[in-house]
C-alpha cells in the first residue's frame, strides 16, 4: 500500500471533524425549534414545521458526510472516500446554484425593493398594521418616512418621528406647524410654538443597508461553504489517488531461466 502523507490525513480529519461539529450545532437547533414550535404551533401565522424538517435534514447529511470523511481518512479507505468526494460535490454543486443568481440579481433585488418604496401612497393612508410597523421602526432606528422624510406622512406624521430631549440636533430637522395640522404633537413644539423638530434621516436607504448587509453576509457564507466543499474535495481525492491496491508479492525462489545450464557450460 502506498504511503499516505500524515499532514494531509490529519488535515482531512480536522477539517471533518469541524463540520461534524457544525451540523451537531445545527441538528441542536432544529430540536430546539421542535421544542419551543410544536408542529400544530405556528410563527406570524406560517407554518414552520418545513424549515425544521430542512434544518434537521442538513444536519444529518452534512454529520453522515463528515462522519464518512473522517472513517476513510483515519482507515484509509478508499470507498469512503470516494463517498464523501461524491457527497461533497453535490453539497458544492447546490451551494453554486444558490450562490451565483443570489450574487447576479443582487443590484436588481434592490432596485426593485427601492421602487416599491417610492410607489407607496402617503404613509398616512396605508393600513394600520403597517404604520404601526413603520412606527416602530422609526422610534427604534431614529428616521422618519420612507424615502422623502417626514413629507411621507401626509397630514398626519406621528409621535415617533420627534425628535427626544437632549438629541443631537444636527440629526434633526424643523418642520414649521400650521393651525390646520398640529399632528398630535403640540406638546412639543419649541419655544417659538411654531415649529417642531423632527428626525432628517429617511428609513428606506436604512432598510436598504440592512438588506445588503444580509445579502453580502449571505453571500460570504454560501461562497465561503463552496470554497471549503472545494477544498475538501481536493484533499480526499489527493489521498484517495495516494491509496493504492497491495502490489502482487512475487515470490523469491524462482525457477532458473530457461537454457540456463547450456548457457553456463558453453564455450566461447
């Protein structure tokens, strides 16, 4: 049997061993899920019990996977090995077909979230669930409006756009207020009782952001995933092609060869 190099073996075993680890991790929260989410139990009126079955499912392919890397190298057997460089190409292969659109349609996605965005009506008129969404957000994220400020609102921009005491000013904007619209914050109009201050910054470019910090997260991940499945792939069927088949043992006492003693006695 030929040689196998022992810094690859044991570089292959810790490499397995790691994404063992992880779809442990990844098997604990999915039983955690089933916990806490019963099946008959649902999270903002969807159904979870699908996203469960995914988590446990990865889990368990990507254990029995790693599980098979570690056995071939620590056993140095080839037919696991070629099972886990089989495995891993799938897991590779899948990890591209979601990786490469959600890196091409990236710039479009947010285009599109950003002329939805500017097609809204007056936030004044939308339903009431989603003004409380907005308002929530503007009192946690310090912004007010959509795109255009606190213009979004209409006639009747809320309580969460003020501005709070002791608040970096620069950050805010005057808004004169007329007889006709007191907004429901004549409590804190300044000392003039004309005008009030309220947040300058937009929430759509902030939500924007966040969406392309999850994209560019979820980016690192998948194509970071790709790279390690590559990488694995390299190292098992480096030390798959080291494993070889015992060489035919020949044994020492051969017969002589043929003519040999008429060689031996001739005369030259």
């Amino acid at each position: 049997m030929a040689k196998v190099s022992i810094y690859l073996k044991s570089l292959l075993i810790i490499f397995n061993v790691f994404f063992w680890v992880c779809g442990c991790i990844i098997f604990g929260l999915a039983l955690l899920a089933t916990r806490f989410y019963p099946e008959d139990e649902k999270v903002d009126g969807k159904d979870v019990t699908c996203g469960r079955l995914l988590l446990l499912v990865v889990a368990a392919v990507t254990m029995g996977i790693s599980f098979l890397g570690v056995f071939g190298a620590y056993k140095e057997k080839k037919w696991a090995l070629l099972v886990f460089f089989i495995g891993t190409l799938i897991g590779f292969i899948i990890v591209l077909i979601g990786a490469v659109p959600l890196a091409v349609y990236k710039p479009q996605v947010l285009n599109n979230i950003e002329e939805v965005f500017s097609e809204l009506p007056p936030l004044d008129e939308v339903d009431s669930e989603y003004q409380t969404t907005m308002e929530v957000f503007q009192r946690e994220v310090h912004c007010c409006g959509m795109l255009n400020g606190y213009q979004d609102w209409g006639q009747k921009v809320p309580d969460s756009c003020r501005c709070p005491p002791f608040y970096q000013y620069k950050d805010c904007v005057s808004v004169p207020v007329s007889p006709k619209n007191k907004w429901g914050m004549m409590k804190y109009l300044d000392v003039s009782g004309s005008s009030v201050l309220v947040y300058k910054q937009p929430c759509g470019p902030i939500v924007l952001s966040y969406m392309r910090k999850v994209f560019d997260i979820s980016l690192g991940i998948t194509f970071g995933l790709a790279i390690s499945a590559f990488i694995g792939m390299v190292m098992s069927m480096t030390m798959y092609c080291q494993i070889k088949r015992p060489s035919i043992i020949f044994s020492l006492e051969q017969s002589p060869p043929k003519y040999t003693e008429l060689y031996s006695t001739a005369e030259y």
